[in-house]
C-alpha cells in the first residue's frame, strides 16, 4: 500500500512541478530567445488579440515594417499598446524618421497620434489566450504571495517523502 502511495505522491508532484516549468517558461523563459512578453489589457485588437491574452513580441526593424502589421509600441513611459500601422507616415523634413498610423481591429477610428519609430518595441509574433489574467495577477500582491507560498508548498510537496525516508532509515538503523 506504501507502494502505491508513494507513486500517486510522485505523479502528482511530478505534474506539478512540469506545470511550473511550463508556467515559468512562457512568462519568463522566453526571454532567453529574445522575446517580451506583455499582457493585453483591452479588447481594441479583438478578435485577434484578446483581452486577458499574453503576446510575445520580437523586436523588429521598422524599415521591415508594413502597413497591416500589428505592432507593439509605447506612447508613454507606463503604457503600452499593441495596435495595427494603417498607414506609415514619413517626416517632412528628414525622410529617415518614419512615424506610424495606428488603429486597433476593434475600434471605429486610427489613433490621434503618430508612432514615431523609436517606440516600436516590436512585432507580436504569438499569443496564448486567456494566460494574462494569471501573469498580470503574480505580479502584485496579493497575487504574487500566493505564487510564492505556492512555490514554496511546491518545495515542500517534492522533498517531504525524502525527508521521511531518512528518518525512517534512521530509525530502523537505530533498531537493529
């Protein structure tokens, strides 16, 4: 019967930490290959983007840039945004500064403003629905204590049965 236990445990265990890589990697991970992850917070690019969704973005040349192409920019220092260039726009005066018209799938109207090249951050390339509500909820408390107590329970749930183990050792070592 300890058998059986011991491998529901480390199924179960095993499941967990497997998600926990999978979780790790797709918010942080990939990263490594050079892609930013954001969180889309509004339903301006629906249906192609939807609320609650993550977009990795990969950072692109705006030379490479079209009309049609989503892109993701920052019009302040705090927010960003992804919406669609509807029409690029070179400057009067030096035609190496380009600027980008910008509307969202979903909206009526193109933005107010121009995307002056330099805030392109890049060009999403993928997105996963649905798991931005998760990232953008363990990046504040009190979402972020409950990630870390469940890290740690995690730790916990993979080290306990050795930790028995041991002691179990121990004791039937000290009984002979």
């Amino acid at each position: 019967m300890e058998v059986r236990i011991r491998k529901i445990w480390n199924s179960v265990t095993s499941l967990l930490v497997i998600i926990t890589v999978a979780l790790a990697t797709a918010l942080v991970g990939v990263r490594l290959i050079g892609l930013d992850v954001y969180t889309v917070l509004s339903g301006s690019m629906e249906p192609t983007y939807e609320t609650g969704s993550l977009i990795y973005v990969k950072d692109v040349n705006h030379q490479d840039l079209a009309e049609g192409d989503p892109i993701t920019y920052l019009i302040d220092e705090d927010t960003v945004v992804t919406h669609r260039i509807v029409e690029i726009v070179p400057d009067e005066e030096d035609a190496s500064v380009i600027r980008y018209k910008t509307k969202g799938d979903a909206n009526n109207a193109a933005d107010g403003s121009l995307v002056h090249y330099k805030n392109v951050l890049g060009k999403p390339v993928f997105t996963i629905p649905k798991l931005g509500y998760f990232a953008d909820y363990i990046q504040h408390p009190p979402g972020m204590y409950v990630a870390i107590a469940a890290g740690a329970v995690l730790i916990l749930l993979v080290f306990v049965p050795d930790l028995l183990d041991d002691e179990e050792e121990t004791e039937t070592t000290a009984e002979s």
